[in-house]
C-alpha cells in the first residue's frame, strides 16, 4: 500500500468515523473482507468461521473507526491487529468450553433406591408439616419467595410491607423450620 492509498484509506475510515458513511465503508469492507478471510483461513480456520471473524471484525472497524489513528500505523496494521485479536479471544472460548466428560454434574443421576425414595418422602412430609405449623405470616413469606419465585422486593411490594420485615420474616421462618425439624427428625 503505497502514501497515496493509505491517505485515501484513512479519509474514508474518517468518513466512517465522523459521518457514519456507508459508502466509505462498503469500499473498505470490499477492500478488507477478502484479505482478512484468507489470511484467518491461513490461520486454520475454516472458510465459514473466517467468514463470520470477518463480519465481526468490520462491525469493530463501523463502531471503532474513531479510535484510528493515522499517526501510529497504518489502516491494514490496524484491521489485521483487530483480526488478530478477535481470533485469539474466539480461540480462547473455545478452549474454555471443552467438557470433562467425568464431571459429575455431567452425568445422569444414579438411580435411587426404594427406602431412599420413602426416606425422601418422609423428609417432604415433615417439612410440609413443620411449614404448616409457622405463623401465617411467615408461611405466605415462604410460599412467595420458594413457590413463587418472588423477590423480597417484589414481596414487599406485593404486601406492603417494608422489605427489611419481609427479610426478617423469612430469616425468622428459617430459624423456626429448623429447630422443628432438628427436633423431629433428630
């Protein structure tokens, strides 16, 4: 790229920059687009994933043309430093996403026995019981926030009441269930 050119390219990423000029930007995306693939398809990338690398990095160059600086490299120096970038963050994801096949939260759960399920049965049934026995107050606290899935905010504002109650009945509902259950299932 000669003096010339790189004056040209810098009027039109400031054309982008400045006026959003989509016809700048069609030139430098038809300019760039087919170099940058090639180049991120040199890189071992296939020719769909260096093409959807290529769409992300002049979405980068639309939004980002005002951060180009003229006086510290060149347009191509820029683009492809962005290219760069942007490979080795999708590079990086990709490596974070690899499954470790013996991770216990992946694998199915393990069957469960007759006298687990009646143990499991029974637990339900005291602490149904012991949620029963709680003021009403406190019960409807409960229900809101575990059943419903409110917040203690939405709680609050459903109730009226100030949201430092609503946590307290909660916390208190805690306590109570609790001690009802260490007593009774010991």
């Amino acid at each position: 790229m000669d003096a010339e050119e790189r004056q040209r390219f810098a009027a039109l990423v400031k054309a982008v920059a400045d006026d959003r000029d989509q016809q700048a930007f069609s030139i430098l995306f038809d300019y760039f687009a087919p170099r940058l693939k090639t180049w991120l398809m040199r890189q071992k990338m296939t020719s769909g994933e260096a093409e959807e690398l290529v769409q992300e990095i002049m979405i980068v160059l639309w939004h980002k043309a005002h951060l180009y600086d003229a006086t510290r490299s060149s347009l191509s120096t820029w683009v492809f430093r962005i290219a760069r970038n942007r490979r080795i963050d999708l590079q990086r994801r990709a490596s974070s996403r690899i499954l470790d096949e013996a991770d216990p939260t992946l694998l199915p759960p393990a069957d469960i026995g007759a006298e687990e399920i009646i143990a499991n049965d029974d637990r339900d049934a005291s602490i149904r019981a012991a949620v029963r026995r709680l003021p009403w107050e406190q019960r409807d606290m409960l229900r809101a926030a575990f059943f419903l899935g409110q917040s203690h905010s939405e709680i609050a504002e459903a109730t009226g009441l100030p949201l430092g109650t609503v946590k307290s009945r909660i916390r208190l509902a805690f306590g109570k269930l609790r001690k009802m259950l260490e007593q009774e299932l010991g």
